[in-house]
C-alpha cells in the first residue's frame, strides 16, 4: 500500500474552548496521517457525533460544562471502545483528575500548560501526534476499565492464551485475590523487594494489582510508572486510598521497608543503594525517560540478587529489558504481563524476547502470584 493510500487515523477533538479546539485540529493537521474529522465542544456533544461517526481516536479535555471529560469517559465506555487521550493541566487538581480518567480507560495524556495563551504548537506537538498515533494502534479488547477478568495464560507462550473475559464496573473494584486479615503481632521482615515497571496503561494496571497486596506482605514494592512531577503524587495518593498496603511517592532517603509500596516521583530516576536507602537524581534520561524501570532494576539486581522480583506491565518502549537481564543474572526472578491485557505489549515483548522471564501472565494474576512469590 502506497503513501498515499495508507488509511488516516480519524480523531475527533472534544474540548469547550474553540481557540483550544483550533490549537489541537491544526497540530494534528499537520501530520500527513492524521485527519479530525469531528470537533465537539463538551462531552454531550461528542456523545451526539458518536451517534453519526466513529473515529479511530479521541482527545479529550477533563474541565467542561454540561459533562465534563469523566463523565463522558464513563457515558461512552458503556457503548463504545475508542482509544482516548487526555489533554491534562498541569497542576494538582489536574493531576487528580488525570489519574481518576485513566482508570476510567483513557489510554494515556499530554500535559498542557495551564494558561490558554502561552499554548504554542511546539509545546505539545509532537508527544500529542505520537500519542495519538500509538492510541490509533490499541487493539479494542485492550479497552478496558479496571477489575478485568481473564483466564490465566500459558507462562512463557503468551500466542496460546486465551482472549480475556469482560470487565466488571470499575465502581466495584471487585478483590480478584481474596485479602488476608494482617495479624497485629507480626514482625516484618524484607524478604523480597519487588520491582514494577510499566508505562502506558500502567496507572490502570497499577489498580489491578496494588490495591490487593496486604498490608503485612514481607517484602518493599518499588514502582516505575513512566509520568511527569505532580502526576505521580496524585497517582500514589489514589493507590493509597484505594489500597491496604502504603503507598507513598518516593522520597530521597527513605528506606525500603515491607509492607510499604513506593512509587518513582516523576523525573527523578530512582535506585536502591546500601542500607535498603532510596536515592533519587536526575541523571540523563535512560531510553528517553526518567524515570527508568533499568536503573531501578539494575540497583535492586546488584544489591538484593535472589530476593529480588522483577514485574514489567503493559508500556511503549523497551525500558525494562535490560534490567530484567540483571535481576534474572542475579538469582532473582522476573514476571511479565501477557500480551492479552496489554494496552501497549511494547515493554512485556521486549523483556520476554530477552528469555529472562520465568512467568508470564494475565493482569488479574499478577496480585496474587506476587504474594505466593513472597511469602511462599
């Protein structure tokens, strides 16, 4: 197929600004593969168009009136699976809400600045078109909101699993690992630390499995979600609040403890070093991101070996298959997520093409297979 007949990737922009909604179409206008085929100027009105046309993509501002973007979210999932992108301020409350749109089934956002008149084309450009064209790739089954069911894949044969089941209502956040009552007298001892590396679909990934750990577990969870400053904040605040294990955002000095989960505050790459101490810098990014799930992993290989456990999630890129090599070097072991309940498979492939994964398996396993890993 030429150029020229190379199928254009339809998006529709829903924003209630029109100086935004002409910002937006005139960045993806430019990129001969994009086409906005429909602007609407808040969520009942894209509900309207939906009616009519259906794009491949959508981008979507969270602050409108009449329905704002998480209503919509939730309205359109009921009856449609369309690849969305966020368009996120960037600040706390946006941040907040950015985070409640993921686990609704945005696949991913681009932060904006938050005056309306310092928004240049340059700002955005070329994260909202290679975004929009990494949303335009999701297969509809990868479409999901959170407590999604699927039976367990083949390990290490992901090709031969069978399709995932549907999801119950996010709402719900049905348990799928029945949780354990902590026992008030036991004393924690770090016998596992595990490392959670994920980026695309991670947020929404993250719910399937954080909020299940128990409060006792022996071990410290170390997590790498790829996301700017303020976002990660909000995204531990929510996993806290959901969650009976802590979850806090990683700060430098803080010591990994059991029974605590830490998440990378975004860039700051993030390593373990002596005395369990966390240590964070701002370093080069690594594969164009900071932070890095490999220099997470590769500090965590060195200074734990065989008491490490190394878990990458759904995510673009290949960040995470030079870490797993170290911590399956050091006698630890590595579980990655089937392709099945990916939303991007890019992570998981490229840490399984390395033959250093001993389990790969659906997202609603993981939770529990983590807890057998440690505690068995």
């Amino acid at each position: 197929m030429s150029a020229k007949e190379k199928k254009m990737i339809r998006v529709m922009v829903v924003e209630d600004s029109a100086y935004m909604r002409y910002v937006i179409s005139e960045i993806l206008a430019e990129d001969p593969e994009i086409e906005v085929v429909e602007k609407a100027r808040d969520g009942i009105d894209a509900l309207e168009r939906l009616e009519k046309d259906m794009p491949d993509v959508i981008t979507l501002d969270i602050q409108m009136p009449r329905m704002d973007g998480l209503t919509f979210l939730a309205e359109m999932g009921k009856k449609y699976r369309i690849p969305t992108i966020m368009l996120s301020s960037l600040t706390v409350e946006g941040a907040v809400d950015t985070i409640k749109a993921l686990e609704l089934g945005a696949v991913d956002f681009v932060p904006k600045p938050s005056g309306v008149l310092s928004l240049t084309l340059d700002d955005i450009k070329v994260d909202l078109t290679n975004k929009v064209k990494m949303a335009a790739a999701i297969k509809p089954m990868a479409l999901k909101g959170t407590a999604m069911h699927a039976p367990e894949a083949a390990e290490e044969t992901p090709a031969e699993a069978e399709k995932p089941e549907e999801e119950s209502e996010i709402a719900k956040h049905t348990p799928l690992v029945s949780r354990r009552v902590p026992l008030p007298d036991k004393v924690l001892t770090l016998k596992k630390v595990v490392v959670i590396g994920c980026s695309t679909g991670g947020p929404r990934a993250l719910t399937e499995i954080i909020p299940l750990l128990p409060r006792d577990l022996s071990a410290g969870v170390i997590v790498v979600q790829h996301m700017p400053q303020k976002f990660t904040a909000s995204l531990a605040e929510r996993l806290d609040a959901v969650s009976e294990i802590r979850v806090v955002e990683a700060k430098n000095g803080d010591k990994v403890t059991p029974g605590v989960v830490y998440i990378a505050p975004g860039d700051f790459h993030m390593l373990v070093g002596r005395a369990d101490t966390i240590y964070l810098n701002q370093d080069p990014h690594w594969h164009g991101v900071r932070p890095s799930v490999d220099i997470l992993m590769k500090s965590v290989a060195k200074l734990y070996g065989k008491k490490s456990l190394g878990i990458v999630l759904t995510g673009m890129g290949v960040d995470g298959k030079e870490g797993v090599i170290e911590i399956k070097n050091s006698g630890g072991s590595v579980f990655a997520e089937h392709e099945s309940t990916c939303v991007v498979y890019g992570m998981p492939r490229a840490a399984i093409e390395t033959g250093c994964v001993d389990r790969v398996l659906v997202l609603h396993k993981i939770a529990d297979e983590l807890i057998q890993h440690v505690e068995g």
